[in-house]
C-alpha cells in the first residue's frame, strides 16, 4: 500500500474537528502440528479512514482506495455522517481540547529480510528440537503470527505523524500423558516487539523456552487439583501483567469510568497496599522501548505515561479527548484503533505494576500453606473489579517450599480487594509482549509486572 | 468491476502460474453503523471495504494470502509473494480445494439501510431505559447494516455467488446508583428487519431489568452440588467444548475425548444439536463457505448420539473421515417439553446462570470460572442475584447430566436454542 501520502494536502477539505488516518495492516502466520505444517498465510488490510466531530457526534468513513477522489470522498462522507446525527438531536456544540502532537517510530528490522524458506526452516528447526529433547511429548504445536501496524496521521489541529509498530509471536503448546492416559497440556508464547528476523535470530532463546515449559509439563503431568477456597498465593509476574491489564486497568479506561466503573467512585482512596504502584506506560520504561510503543495516539495526542495508583492511592484514570473533556481534565494519548477502518478507543498501551524489593524465594518462604500460580490462559474482568483468571498451572506450597504441582484452575476475586491484600512484591519485572485486547477491537497490548503475594479465591471441586 | 468479474480474472491468472489447485474468494462489503454511547448516538460510520483471498497448490505444497485492493499492481504483488510462500510450503497430501459444484447464486436479506429505523430503534430502547430503569447505564448500543457480496471461484469450476444483507444489533449495558454497581451485561442479535422494538428481542428487557437488581448481589450461603439451569445467552460454553473437540485440531492432534466416539453417546438422549446456515429462521445463516463449498444443515447431536465430526477438508483428509458439511455455527437446539417456570421449581439448589467468565477448559473439559449476572436458586425459587460465585464441573459429563430442557427457546439471529437444566455442578 502507498504509505507515503501527504495527508496535508486534504487539509483544505476539513470543516471542522478531523482525523485523516492512512494504516495498513500486515500480519504473516505459520504453523505446525506434530510437524505437519497447517498454516501458511499472510494477508495485508489498508486504507485510509476519516472521523470528524460536529456538535457533539462523530462521523466515520473509510476506503480501501488511495486516490486523490477517493480520500475527498471519504472525508466528505465523514463530514455528512457527522452532519446527519448532529442534526437529528439536541447537541451542546461540544468542543474537543486541541492537540498538536507529533510522533515518528519505525519498529521494522534494520537487516535484510528472511525468505519464507528460511522462517519455515526455522519453526522446522524448532519442532525438530521437541521431537529429539521432549520425549515424553505426545502431542506438539508451533504457530508464528507477526504483525505490523503502520500508521499516518494528520488532524485538522495539525498534529501528525508516520509510526510504525511491529510484533513477532511464537507460541507454543505440548501436550503429554498422564498415568491414566489422559490428554495434559501446557502452553506459552515467545516474542517481542520487532519483526521476525529481529525477534528470532538465533533459536537458542525459543529452545530454552521449550526446555523450561517441558520440565513443566512433567511436573504437571500427574499434577493434583487445588483445593478451591481463599489462599495465600504468589502470583507469577505472568499473572500480575494480566491483573495489572484485565482486573484493574479496564476499570480506570475513561469511557469505562464515565459508563460507571466502581473505580469512579475511588479517585483519591486507599484502593491497594501501599507497595501497589500501577501505571500505563505510553513507549517506554527505565529506558527500555516497551512492548507496544506509542508515541503518538490515533487523535494526535502526544502520548504520556499514567499513573493509575501510586503507593496504594488511585491517582488517575486514561483518557482520549472525549472522556477527557467529560471529566475536565487532560488528555494522556490513549486513544487507538485496530484497524484502519475502525475509529480509536480508549485502550492500554503498556501497563504494569512496578516490582518491589523482596526476593522470589523469600515470598515462598514466607507462605506456608498455600500456592503458586503460573502460565495465564485467559483472563476477564468486569466494571465491579470481579475478575476471572485462567491458569494452567502451579505449585503447592507446604512451610515455605514449593510442593507438588498442581494442575488448572481459575483465579477469581474483587481486584480492588486483592490489591489490599498484596504483601509481597517481587523485585523484577517481567513484561509480555503476547497480549491481545479484546476490548470491541482486538488491540496488541504489553503487561508487565514482579511476582504478587496476596490472597485469592481458587476455584474447584 | 463486479466481485465476480474480479475473481474470474485474478482466478485466470493463478491458473496461468501454474499451480495445480487454485481458490479465490472477493468479497466486497458495505457497512453503515449508528453508535450509542451512555444513552447518546455518538458516532455514524460508513464503511466500504473489499478482500480478496487467494490459496494455492503446487505439488501438495500450500500458501494464502488476503489483500483488500484488487487493482493489477497490488494483485501482482500479492501472486508473487504468494508464489514464493507455497514454493517454500511442507506438502502435505491433504491439502486440497472443493471439488467441482454447479455454479450458483444465493441472495439473502435486505440490500439496503434503513437509516431511520435504524435511528428510531436506537432512540426508542434509549427512551424505554431512561423511562423504566433510570438507573441502568446503556453503555453501547450499535446497529449495523452489513451487506456484502461474495464470489467464490476455484481450479475445479466452481462458480459461487452470495449476496447478503442483515442488520447486526448489539447492547451493553450495566445499572449504578451511588456506589452500588452492577456487573456489565451484554446481548445482540442479527435481523432481517428492524420491525420489533430492540427491547423485546433476544430477552434485552429482561437482561436490563435483571441489571436493576444485580446492583445488590450476596454471596451464595455455602459450597454446594447441585443444579444449573443454563440460559442461552451462555449455552455455547457446554456445547462449545463438544464442537471444538470434534473440530480440527483435537482430532488431528489425537487430544479429543471424542474421537473414536462416533454414533456413541456424548450427551443426554434429550440432546440435539443441529448445524443449519440455511435455516429460515436463523439471518445469520451462510450458503458458501471454504474454498468453494455449498453448504448444507447438519445434524451434530441427535438424542445424545454423535452423528458428524465437523472436520474441514483438510481434517477430514489428514484422518481419512467425512468432512462436515458446512463450516459450523447457527446452532439450533431442539426445544425439550418442560417449561423453564417448571425447571426452576424443580432445582432443590442450583444456579441460573446468564454469563459465565471461565477459564479454558482442559482437554477432559473441567471447567471453572464465576457465574455473572447469575442468580441463586432454593427449594425452587429464584432467591437473589450472586456476587463472587465459582461453578465447576466437566463439560463433557455435564452434556450427560442433562435433567430437563426447556420449550422456550431464544433466537438470536445467530443461533435458537433453549435453556437447559444440567445436574451435578459444583458453586462455592
């Protein structure tokens, strides 16, 4: 797709507020089953989109086609649709608070390009070191997706930019036997911001990875239940980034709050020990470039760090114009969209609770009867802050050292009342990079996170 | 240049590549959208978008690739691209496209918007909200009128077009008042035609109403086994399990309980469950699908005995079975002979449970996750609406523990099914 369109130029089209977005989508997938290869695709989705605001209500249009016609017929239908619904009622003449920000990135690899043969060869290479150091495996998967955003902004306040974000993702899954010949299963995902061959040059890193989750997958493989019930738990920093993101971030998005999360009411409180610092971070973290940089959001907005609770106190919520104005206050450059036909949301971008001081072996040592918990499946949460965990897998803990493994289960509970509960942090942090917001668009999202002492209902026979 | 023109032309040319089997599939889509947000239309979307699919086989060696423009450059582009990744493939004797099927058209549902219906209907549930349940938040409610035109052509001679037109209705929705907060419910539906009030569709008053209520929710009194009574709007939880593990890649990894379960009894005898894209009663229904199939209804459960896996082409090669005959979903499940009054009043304990927030189910199918806006059930009678309550059990013995079906069904434009009594589910 022509990417390098001077978006200006349609300036002279715009009659009031407008986001002329130009974005293209481009993701690749190849994956294996017991080494038989099942996927091989890629797909490329582009076109440019514009939102324009008049009086309250907001006017969408998009087209795949690039011409000089098509993107004036596009604004112009933008411009119509607003038109049509700030007629039909009653609007206030509501005014969006200018931005004027501006913003290039550019994730793509700095070397040349694998051929398809080679990133085949490499997940090849890849099932070949299950099938010779995993013998127990009975069943294997390998799925690579990659994924790359690029996106061209230009609004009528003048704020613009030509970023482009990128993510590589393995995941894998293997499956074993237990003694009653029962199918038992473990998965993770490896990956990072970049592109393949930045993200997987050398296969060491995935192999190590595959070590580590097979040594877990004997450990499960006669693994007992949990015993359902409220327990002491160290949660893996796997599952604070989830909890960080899932339980308590969506509840401080500020259409969320605005529809009425219970976090609204807590701006200000004690909503979490003391150790609990939360924020969303925009791109970057103690130096390092996050997960899901952005430097610019998709209204122009300068894009700033969010600092949800501090010290146990909930500070602030995330916002893009619209919610910003609601609650009379400034925007933080959090407004995204998936594709380029979608208009942008309130979303997170990179969103952790920062690490304490303790050390992981210390937090074990300080439990003695309780449990483990690693390796997220999926998580959902709610605007009372009741959330839902799935996790794979674990390990008791009986006077202070790891015991048996035990096998999936849910996490549940209030996160406002979890957090208060928290005790313990570990001292690193962990960031995933696999995260996929659901939130009406599918969104790529960094979590991240240390190891979490707290108390948490498990569920179970 | 029409979807069908465009497929031809791109279809000539792969042909002239020289792969051995050749697919393509142009879709061209209109959408017009009408957006609400906390009770105020905020966003009208007009949207015109167009895809192209193309896969291709060379030597059993496979390779897809999708772009949304269809001018020559970009389509060259993606040919060559789509080249090398099937030159690069594994071969594989299963892959394959739809065999030859006399060329065909299938039109469906409305062609275009109603735009004032589409508003009214909007402003109607938002009045009815404000004047029955002011405290209830609508957080979204959209309506979008999807029309999209499909051309599906492959090396075999097959020649299908499908033309269809539906409105897509979603609500979101939770009730507030002070600091009491309700969790977040959700519903939708798919139509033909905006002539009855979103309010009285697919249960929506009666989720909204229970919103109300579900601001002031208890904990349930103790740990229990007992019943659950299954409300459609989270049915697919239970009969989702069966259908991913008869689906590919269960089946294919050897990890489905089901395999080898053919004709055998996976749910109560009061069970069946029936695929049905061409369903009359279902807008969400489909004539075409994969590279170039015509679809067909099917029967996945009849009287608890498994009739089909729902395999793919690919799947049905790779195990040397019967590939389904449609590519899944419109699920309609046969209604049972109780009243769903009579169900409640036959649970000694139990659950009714409307959302259910879950983790994945192992590949035995225990479950566990927490039954939202869900009520408690005593000696019969619904007794209040539960905070923080964990049900588990197994999905798979759950499909057996089937007590009673209900006559009342929900259809949702997208799926008609009933609401269904299982025994045996742990809550604590």
């Amino acid at each position: 797709m022509q990417t390098d369109i001077d978006l200006k130029r349609f300036s002279n089209q715009f009659t009031s507020y407008t986001e002329l977005r130009l974005q293209e989508n481009r993701s690749e997938g190849i994956g294996f089953l017991n080494g038989d290869m099942i996927s091989n695709s890629k797909s490329a989705a582009g076109g440019i989109s514009a939102r324009v605001f008049d009086k309250g209500a907001w006017g969408f249009s998009c087209g795949a086609e690039l011409s000089d016609d098509s993107i004036s017929r596009t604004i112009q239908m933008a411009t119509k649709n607003a038109a049509f619904l700030s007629s039909r009622s009653g609007r206030d003449g509501a005014v969006l608070p200018p931005a004027t920000g501006h913003g290039d990135s550019d994730f793509t690899r700095t070397g040349p390009a694998l051929s398809q043969e080679e990133k085949i060869a490499f997940l090849k290479k890849l099932d070949n070191y299950i099938v010779r150091n995993c013998p127990e495996v009975k069943s294997r998967s390998l799925n690579m997706s990659c994924l790359d955003m690029e996106k061209q902004l230009f609004t009528s306040d003048g704020a613009g930019g030509h970023n482009i974000t990128t993510r590589s993702i393995i995941m894998i899954r293997l499956t074993t036997e237990n003694d009653q010949g029962q199918p038992v299963e473990l998965f993770s995902g490896i990956g990072e911001r970049g592109q393949f061959e930045d993200v997987f040059s050398d296969s060491s890193e995935v192999e190590a990875t595959i070590d580590k989750l097979y040594n877990k997958l004997l450990d499960k493989k006669n693994a007992a239940r949990p015993e359902a019930g409220h327990h002491d738990v160290i949660l893996d920093s796997d599952l604070a980034g989830i909890l960080a993101h899932e339980a308590i971030g969506h509840t401080t998005e500020g259409d969320i709050v605005k529809a009425g999360s219970v976090a609204g009411d807590y701006l200000g409180q004690q909503v979490a020990s003391e150790l609990v610092t939360m924020v969303d971070f925009a791109n970057t973290w103690h130096g390092e470039t996050l997960p899901v940089p952005v430097y610019l959001d998709d209204e122009g907005v300068q894009s700033e760090d969010v600092t949800i609770i501090e010290n146990g106190i909930l500070k602030g919520f995330m916002h893009n114009k619209e919610t910003a104005t609601h609650f009379n206050t400034s925007v933080t450059g959090n407004a995204r969209a998936y594709q380029y036909h979608d208009e942008p949301l309130v979303r997170m971008r990179n969103t952790a609770i920062l690490p304490g001081t303790s050390k992981l072996d210390d937090m074990i040592a300080s439990i003695d009867n309780g449990y483990y918990l690693m390796n997220w499946t999926n998580g959902q949460a709610d605007s009372t802050s009741e959330f839902m965990f799935g996790v794979q897998m674990g390990y008791e803990i009986k006077d202070g050292k790891l015991g048996r493994a035990v096998s999936d289960t849910t996490i549940s509970g209030i996160a406002f009342e979890l957090l208060k509960d928290v005790s313990m942090l570990s001292d690193e942090m962990v960031w995933n990079c696999s995260g996929m917001c659901g939130k009406k668009q599918p969104l790529p999202v960094g979590m991240g996170g240390p190891a979490v002492k707290t108390k948490v209902f498990i569920g179970g026979q | 240049m029409g979807v069908r023109e465009t497929s031809a032309q791109v279809l000539d040319r792969m042909r002239a590549s020289g792969y051995d089997k050749a697919y393509c599939n142009v879709a061209d889509q209109e959408l017009h959208e009408l957006q609400s947000e906390d009770g105020d239309i905020k966003l009208m979307r007009t949207a015109f978008e167009t895809d192209v699919s193309m896969t291709g086989i060379i030597e059993h060696k496979r390779g897809s690739i999708g772009i949304n423009t269809t001018d020559r450059g970009s389509v060259d582009d993606a040919l060559e691209s789509l080249r090398q990744m099937t030159n690069a493939a594994q071969p594989d004797e299963a892959n394959d496209i739809a065999e030859h099927t006399p060329a065909a058209q299938f039109t469906s549902g409305p062609s275009e918007p109603d735009y004032d219906a589409m508003y009214d209907r909007i402003m109607e549930l938002q009045e009815h909200v404000a004047t029955n349940y002011p405290t209830v938040n609508l957080r979204s409610t959209s309506i979008t009128f999807g029309k999209t035109s499909t051309s599906r052509v492959n090396s075999n001679g097959v020649d299908l077009l499908e033309e269809q037109g539906a409105y897509s209705v979603s609500v979101q929705f939770s009730a507030k008042d002070g600091e009491a907060t309700s969790s977040m419910n959700y519903t939708g539906y798919s139509t033909h035609v905006l002539d009855v009030p979103i309010a009285q569709k697919n249960d929506v008053d009666q989720l909204i109403a229970q919103s109300v209520e579900q601001m002031h929710t208890k904990n349930i009194p103790g740990k229990f086994t007992g019943d659950l009574i299954v409300s459609p709007h989270c049915l697919s939880t239970f009969t989702g399990f069966l259908m991913g593990k008869i689906s590919d890649s269960a089946m294919i990894d050897g990890t489905s309980i089901y395999r080898g379960q053919l004709k055998e009894l996976v749910a109560d005898p009061s069970l069946t469950i029936r695929c049905c894209p061409l369903s009359d009663n279902l807008t969400a229904g489909y004539h075409t699908y994969g590279t170039g199939f015509v679809a067909q209804d099917t029967t996945v459960v009849e009287n608890g005995l498994l009739q089909t896996f729902m395999l793919s082409q690919f799947g049905a090669n790779k195990l040397g079975m019967a590939r389904a005959v449609n590519g899944g979903g419109c699920t309609i499940i046969e209604p049972g002979d109780s009243s769903l009054e009579d169900m409640i009043k036959n649970v000694a304990e139990g659950i009714f449970i409307n959302r259910f927030s879950g983790g994945r189910p192992n590949d035995q199918g225990e479950f566990s996750g927490i039954a939202k806006n869900s009520y408690y059930i005593k000696d019969g009678e619904i007794q209040f609406p539960i905070r923080e309550t964990t049900i588990s059990g197994n999905l798979a013995a759950s499909l057996k523990n089937i007590t009673a079906i209900s006559r009342e069904r929900l259809n949702s434009g997208a799926s008609n099914v009933p609401w269904v009594q299982i025994r045996g589910i742990t809550a604590s």
